[in-house]
C-alpha cells in the first residue's frame, strides 16, 4: 500500500524516451542513476539505464516523493510491473522517433495491464516534432481501443514545465480516486 | 510601423486584431506569431488600426477611439510590462511577449467566437413586389452547442490534440474528466480554473463529441474505485487501489503539488 513515507512516482518507458531526463527536472537532489556504456546500437546512444534510476521531492517534515525511473529495455521487464506497484502514478514515456512507437506503447500496456486499471497514469510522447507520425491523437486511438483513458500528451522532458504538466494529470486523477 | 497583415486567400474566417499604442517590437512579434502560429489558429488574423475588430491588443492603459469602430470587441489585451500591476490578470500579455502565451489569448478568443452563433444578416427591406428568386432557401445553421443545466460531464476517451492546444490548463481540465462525472461547479472548484474556461472547454469537447453528458434527473451513482484483478505475474499480491490507502489525501496532493511548483490560479 502507498504509505504516507513510500509515496513513489515511477517513469517507464522505452530506451530514449527521457526517463532520467524527467526524473532529473523534478528531483530536489542530483538523481541517482544507473547508467552505463551502451553496447546495443540499435538504442543509438551513448549510455543507457540498466538499474533503477532515482530521485526524490522533499515534502517536508520528514516526508518525500520518491521517483524511479525502470531500465527502458525489453530484457528488464520483470522489474517493471515490480517497481510500480503501489505507487501513486505511473508515467510511460514513448519516444517517438523509434521505428514502431505504438508498439512501444502496447508493450508497456501489456506489461502493466494488471496495474493499470487502479492506478493514476499518463503518457508522454516524445520528439513529435522531429517524427510527427503516429500522432498523438493515434495513442489515444490505441487506448481507446484497448478501452484505457488515460492523459496522452506531446512533451519535451528536458523542458520541466512538460514533465510537471504530465505528473500533474497523474495527481489529478490519484486526487478523483479519492 | 508594420503594414496590415497582407493574407493568402483562404476559406477560412477572419478576425481583426486592432492594435493600439504598440511598440515596433511588440507589433513585429505579433505579426511573426500571427504568421507562425497560422497551423494552431482556426481563423485568419489580420492587424489592421482602424475599423472594425474582434480584438483590441493595446500598449497603453487606455484605449483611444477607434475609427469605424462600431461593436465592443470580443476581447481587449493589454501589454504591459512584467513588473506593471495587474501584469498576472488573464487579459494581459507580459513583455517580451511570448508566442504560446499569445497563441493561447488568441485561440481562447476564437473559441468564444466560435461558439456565439454568427451575427444575423441585416434585415433586408420588405419589398411588395413577390420575389423572382427561386433558389431554395439556405438550411439553417446547425443550433449553437449550449452546456445541458445541471448536467455532469465525462470523458468518453482522451480528447484529440487539436482540443487541448488552446490554453495550458486543458490537458488538467482533460484529467479530472477523465476519472469521473463532474458538472461545471464542480470542475471548476476542483481545478482552480475560472468557470468561464471550463465552460468554453466543455462546449468544445462536446462539439468534439468525446465527452458523456449526464443529464440531471438521469444521475448514476459513480461506481465504486475498480478492484485490481489479482495479480497474474506471480510476484505480486493482490493489492487495494492507491486511492484506498488512507495515508493520501487531497492535503497530502497539495503538498506535492506546491512542492514541485505546480500552482494554478484563477
């Protein structure tokens, strides 16, 4: 159960997509992470996440919002839906530039499908811009179908006001589940 | 001084931004997101400083007669600057201007266009002779979207991008649409956005047909928060929702949200 010391925010998603850059805007302290030299090309970057990726807001007297980001790459699923259970929201983040991003997405949903139909949970769809197909509105199409509604919005993690609108909707919904 | 917004023909409607008192910068940078911003905006704008207008964008306090100015505008912007009282009001663009802050003034006006129903022609004069003319008559247009009294608003799936562009508070009006009925009261205490807002963006969501209206006197009981289904991985339990734990509650969610800085005013 989400107490009020273990309150966890987690960011998944796939390789790329910003997990580490939107824990990075959020965290009050410098965020802890995994990263190590990428070996698989096909990711087309130079380091990626194999832990956990951490950070955390100070609430005060004693209380803090943890914030995980899981390893993007298929191999660590069986540490996804673990890192997310209990927590207040989950946000999966797509990068949109990869071949297949709506399969990206089905594949978080699947991974996640036990959780998500309790738990506050948006989608961020990144580099839009440079790779404007599928569009956002096909995501939603996807979760429609699959009938999940969910935030689905278009961010650029490095801007941290895209990062809080995305946990905000998160918030939002945690708040009318109340 | 900037000439008048020179427009591609377009089958699009247009809107008259009269400007007033204006800056040089202040008019180039209107006249460049105006051009920018052509994808994200559903009328054409033109810049014009005399005649009629739909919006009034003033550099000063006060405006001064407008010449062939008959109607009030739909909406009037002042610029001013940052440190300049009243710089946080909703009718006010801070310089340096900013192009999504402008965008966002601009696409709420269209909105507010948008949904009254267009200015009847005037009243042709009665003639006593009967009428040659044989073209039927034109259909009438469809009746303007109007919010159902009393009634509860839900989403029916997320609402397409074009919908939330507008202003940045819409994909937040959008999240607490989405977990369960709300009216406009409701939605507008819960959210902190103004009614007025929320109301033009209920009527769009209607018009684009996403959203569950629930009539009042056809009320259900909101179902009760969705039990997990156990857990088929193996690793977990089965587990109550968050929203069950009574560790978290709406001060808790404050506390999160005025610590990473989300705030949100009228």
């Amino acid at each position: 159960m989400a107490t009020l010391n273990h309150l966890k925010i987690v960011f998944t998603g796939t390789p790329g997509a910003g997990k580490t850059t939107a824990i990075g805007a959020l965290s009050d302290t410098p965020p802890v992470v995994t990263d190590v030299r990428n070996t698989d090309a096909s990711l087309g970057k130079e380091n990626t996440t194999v832990g956990l990726d951490f950070g955390q807001v100070d609430l005060g007297d004693g209380q803090f919002v943890r914030l995980f980001g899981t390893p993007g790459q298929l191999r660590f699923e069986f540490m996804w839906q673990i890192i997310a259970t209990d927590a207040l929201g989950l946000v999966i983040l797509i990068d949109n530039s990869r071949p297949n991003p709506l399969d990206d997405l089905a594949i978080y949903l699947d991974a996640y499908k036990d959780l998500l139909p309790t738990m506050s949970c948006a989608v961020g769809i990144g580099r839009t811009i440079e790779c404007p197909l599928p569009t956002v509105d096909d995501f939603c199409d996807m979760l429609a179908a699959r009938g999940l509604l969910f935030p689905v919005l278009a961010v650029d993690v490095r801007k941290r006001e895209d990062v809080l609108t995305l946990v905000d909707t998160v918030l939002v919904q945690a708040e009318m589940r109340l | 001084m900037i000439s008048p917004s020179s427009t591609v023909p377009s089958d699009r409607r247009e809107l008259k931004l009269l400007v007033q008192n204006l800056t040089d910068a202040d008019l180039a940078k209107a006249a460049a997101f105006l051009r920018i911003g052509r994808e994200r905006l559903k009328f054409d704008w033109k810049i014009v400083y005399s005649g009629e207008l739909d919006v009034l964008m003033l550099g000063s306090d006060e405006a001064q007669t407008v010449r062939g100015m008959v109607d009030d505008p739909v909406a009037t912007l002042r610029v001013v600057d940052a440190h300049a009282a009243g710089a946080e009001t909703s009718s006010h663009l801070v310089r340096p201007l900013e192009y999504e802050r402008f965008i966002e003034m601009l696409s709420g006006v269209e909105r507010r266009v948008a949904a009254t129903p267009a200015a009847a022609p005037a009243a042709t004069p009665v003639s006593s002779k009967p009428s040659l003319n044989t073209t039927p008559p034109a259909p009438a247009p469809p009746p303007a979207v109007v919010l159902p009294p009393a009634a509860r608003f839900r989403l029916r799936r997320w609402p397409p991008l074009a919908l939330l562009q507008g202003y940045r508070y819409h994909p937040r009006l959008a999240s607490f649409l989405s977990a369960r009925h709300l009216d406009l009261d409701e939605l507008a205490r819960l959210s902190n956005v103004g009614k007025e807002e929320c109301q033009e963006f209920l009527l769009a969501l209607m018009k684009g047909e996403v959203l569950d209206v629930e009539l009042a006197g056809a009320r259900r009981p909101e179902p009760p928060p969705t039990p997990p289904p156990v857990s088929t991985a193996g690793t977990t339990s089965p587990r109550r929702p968050v929203s069950s734990s009574p560790a978290i509650d709406r001060g808790l969610l404050s506390k999160i949200r005025l610590s990473l800085g989300l705030t949100w005013r009228r």
